[in-house]
C-alpha cells in the first residue's frame, strides 16, 4: 500500500502505446504480494526460508483442495463477471471482417442521445479484442461473448466450457 503507483508493475501500460487499454485497472506488483506471504520465510538462513515458503504453499494448497473439492464449473466471481458480460452483448452486431476468416468487427450501442455506436475488432481464436479486457484475464469482454452468442450461436454455458481461461475453473 505504501508504494507509489507509478512503481507497481503495470505502469508501463501507460508508456507503451501498443499494449491495449487499462480501463483504470491498477494491480500491485505479484513480487511485493509474494514477498506478504513469505514474510516469515525470509527471516531465516536459506534452508529454513525455503522451508517456510513449502509449508506455506503447501498449506495453501490443501486448503483450497478441501475447500473446492466437489465443484466443477467456473469460480463464482468470473461466473458472475461473464453472465454479466454475456447479458450486456444481446444488442449487439456482429461481422465477419477481412478475408482470413477468423476476424470480427461487433458493433456495440454506446447509448446516450446520440445513438453512438463503438466498433471493436475480435479475433476469438487468439482471444483478443481491441478493448483489451479479454486477454487481460482470460475471460472474454461484451465483445467476445457477441461473437460467441450471434457468430456462434453458442449458450453461455459453452462459452464458460470452451473460452474461459482454464485457471478460473474449479478443477485446475
């Protein structure tokens, strides 16, 4: 928490003009929450930190197995985040766009009383759209979910099967 936001680890999104939009997403760098964890760990000589961190994961890891053990499907939260995204694309539009075959342009209503509408490109095989949201987290934004529901004519419940990254899912 004390450390300025401009050292965290995505501050060089705001630099690089080719990485896609943050949306105001800010993420404290992986190594200072690592570091949290294995506070205790590093107090000691080599062998006894690295024993602390096996503890550590290994307790994590046992609580989570027993915890989860039984469920199957998609985590709750990234559940909700992709019913939420999936209800949001009814009203879109979906094109094939190019001659490959594999890129899409969805027309999205921006609302408001000039009718706007924004234009995103989707390549669904790569998992990319052009709001950034979907290979941020693995999960596909509005856009994504559009080509899946009208291109498709996929049930959300696909979706969550075969373009859900693997690792918001129960089993992994």
């Amino acid at each position: 928490m004390d450390i300025d936001a401009n050292r965290w680890m995505d501050s060089a999104w705001l630099e690089d003009e080719k990485l896609p939009p943050r949306y105001g997403f800010r993420n404290s760098n992986i190594s200072e929450s690592a570091n949290n964890m294995f506070h205790d760990a590093r107090n000691g000589n080599w062998l006894d930190a690295i024993d602390g961190i096996l503890i550590k994961m290994s307790l994590r890891i046992t609580k989570s197995q027993s915890e989860y053990e039984g469920k199957d499907g998609v985590v709750d939260n990234i559940l909700g985040l992709a019913t939420k995204r999936w209800e949001n694309c009814v009203g879109c539009r979906v094109y094939a766009s190019g001659n490959d075959g594999e890129t899409y342009s969805v027309y999205q209503k921006l609302g408001g009383e000039l009718e706007e509408e924004a234009l995103l490109k989707v390549r669904p095989v790569d998992c990319v759209c052009d709001c950034g949201k979907w290979q941020a987290i693995g999960v596909p934004c509005v856009h994504g979910m559009a080509y899946f529901r009208h291109q498709m004519k996929w049930r959300l419940e696909d979706v969550l099967d075969q373009a859900v990254d693997k690792y918001y899912k129960y089993r992994t």
